[in-house]
C-alpha cells in the first residue's frame, strides 16, 4: 500500500499486507456509528469496531486500534531518540526500535492526508498499547482541543510522508506546533519520513512552489521553487541543519548542496555551523543521544559546507561552491551528530563541488 505525494512516495514495509487484511476483515464484520462530541467541542462521528475506533472532527480525522485509555509509562526517557527515515518503503526496522524506545505505551502518527494504514502495520508488530492516526487537515484542527490531547499523551510521535509544505502551512505556530516542542523536551520519541523528515532539523525546504531537481537547483539558486523556511520543529541534535529524503533514488546531492549555500548566503547560518543530512529511500538513521546507526537497504549523507568556498550563488546564476566535504554512512556503522564526525570503517569521507552550476565530480557523487 502507498502513499503517494509532491515530494515523496512513501509505503508500507513488509506488515503491511497483514494489516490491510485485517482492516478489511474489520470493515466486514460492521461497524456502528453514533454522534459524539471531543473535548475540543466539535461535532464529530465515531465508527467503531472491537479492536478499533475512528472520528472525524473540524478538519481532521482520527483513528485508533488497541487501547483507547492513556497508557502510563513507568520511567521517563533518559535519552532522546529519533527515527529519520528516507522514504519509499518503510523499514519495519526502525519502527520496531520506535516501538521499543515506546516503553510498550500509545504510539501516534500524524499526517495532512492519506490514511490510517499505519494503525495496522505497527499495531501487528506488538509491544505497544495503541496505535493512533491523527490527519491533521486546517489550521482550526491543529489549534483543537482534542488533536493536541490525543498527541500529547503519544510514548511515540512519528510524522508521516505527504507534503511538507503542508506541515509547514497547517501547523507551524499552531497549538500543534507548541504541543511537539512540549513533547520534544519530556524525550518523547519521534521520527518522520520523507516529508516528515523534512521538517524535522532547524531549516526545511518547503517545496511550496513545486518540487525542485539537482540540476534546476545547481543552474539557479534562487529559482522560484527554491523554498526555504525555519522556525517550526528542530528536533533536539538537529540545530543548524537541513534534510532531504529519496536521496541517491531522486539524485538530490546537487539540490542539497544548493540548499547550503542558500543558508550561507542568506545568512540564516554561519558556513561554520551549517549542515545537512540525506537519507536515501527504504533507509532511516536511528538516532539515540546523538549517535546515529543507519538501518534499511541504502546510505546516509551527512555534508559539512564548513571548509569549502562559496565563489558564486546569486538570483539568476548557476551555482559555485568548490570543496565541501560530504561523509557517507553504509553497512552497520554509526555516526556522531555532535561532532559530525565518525572513526568507523563504514563512513567513507569526499568532497563534492559545483563549477557554474555542474556538479563535482562528474560520475557519480555517491
């Protein structure tokens, strides 16, 4: 089953023809309807079923399987963990470290659009309470009583693929928005994919005029759909960075590197602080206290403009930064987010550049 949207197409991994099967089952069986009103005072409608039960409010929908009272977890988080995950395929193993990193409590996806197919997909992976959809849809829903209740009582938040541009239009500066940080800062576990991952570092590309390629990029820094943004989640070991997803599949090192020099240039972050992290489809970092372990069937790319020099990026001109240093993470090894930095045999270290807006080296920058 997939998702599909502007910037990325995201599935299910390989539970998740169990659950559509139970899902149908469920549908089968019948369902109830009666009116029921959330706390947040819409008028909403409740479907139910033994193991599941959906609402739909002012601009959201809400779906749940497994228990629907709040689960109480015994220990807090020591540490915060965070799931940044390509796209594509969704890795059945990050999202059993997620389950596990849960403490066995209410695991919550939020999204602008599409369905509740991960309710199923994690709930059939045991090990948590519940598994809740919250589609997130206006502004209105992101400022309700009863969306930012269900969410702050997640063990587990985890943003879905979609379009960030959405993210960022619906939720940024909304109770929503307050209601993550508040989560962030108790170490609440979350993670997101493609589009979720997007808007998980300190500055996000929006994509709010259209998807933009390598190439477009690399010939016009400032191209129209070159859209930056920042201010709305920054997951903690996150400052200063900016991510992209479908990495190596959508060939978006060019893009990256564009994005970098855009921070530079406009300011938004000294060249000494600025980073940015690919992660390629059917891919994710685990990341726990800064340390990332990578996971799935592709790499990471973790790039540090810090030492290389930005000749050219100007409204109109195809772009030169010359000698930026681009760390690539395969295999089973880690890396350090504090130090951007790793001494393991699965982190391969070059540089990339882009001359007048063609991107160095000319084979393959992976």
């Amino acid at each position: 089953m997939n998702q599909k949207n502007a910037e990325g197409t995201e599935g299910l991994g390989a539970w998740g023809k169990m659950g559509v099967l139970a899902l149908v089952l469920a549908l089968s069986a019948g369902a109830v309807a009666a009116p029921k009103t959330g706390s947040g005072g819409d008028t909403s409608t409740s479907t139910s079923t033994s193991t599941s039960t959906s609402t739909t409010g002012k601009g959201y929908e809400h779906y749940i399987v497994g228990n629907a009272a709040d689960f109480t977890r015994s220990a807090s988080p020591a540490t915060q963990a965070i799931v940044m995950m390509g796209g594509g395929i969704d890795v059945d193993e990050a999202f059993a470290w997620m389950i596990q990193k849960s403490g066995g409590g209410d695991f919550v996806v939020i999204r602008a659009a599409g369905t509740d197919a991960y309710n199923s997909y994690i709930y059939n992976m045991k090990g948590v309470d519940s598994v809740e959809t919250l589609v997130i849809k206006t502004r209105e829903a992101a400022n309700s009583t009863y969306v930012n209740e269900r969410v702050q009582k997640a063990e587990v938040v985890f943003i879905a693929g979609g379009d960030q541009n959405d993210y960022i239009r619906l939720w940024k500066g909304t109770a929503l928005d307050t209601t993550l940080k508040t989560l962030m800062e108790k170490k609440v576990p979350i993670g997101g994919t493609s589009a979720g991952l997007a808007v998980l570092g300190q500055f996000d590309y929006t994509g709010a005029n259209g998807s933009i390629t390598s190439a477009e990029a690399l010939a016009n820094p400032y191209d129209k759909r070159m859209t930056l943004d920042m201010g709305f989640l920054t997951v903690p070991g996150l400052g200063g960075v900016i991510t992209d997803s479908h990495f190596v599949t959508r060939d978006r090192m060019g893009r990256m590197l564009t994005f970098t020099a855009r921070l530079i240039k406009d300011k938004w972050v000294s060249q000494a602080a600025v980073r940015a992290v690919g992660v390629d489809s059917e891919t994710a970092l685990l990341v726990e206290d800064g340390i990332a372990k990578r996971v799935g069937k592709g790499s990471a790319y973790f790039m540090q403009p810090n030492t290389g020099a930005l000749v050219t990026c100007e409204a109109g001109k195809p772009l030169t930064f010359r000698n930026v240093a681009v760390d690539r993470l395969s295999g089973a090894g880690t890396y350090s987010l504090k130090d951007w930095a790793s001494f393991d045999s699965s982190v391969v270290r070059y540089d990339v550049s882009a001359e007048a807006g063609v991107l160095l080296p000319t084979g393959s920058p992976y």
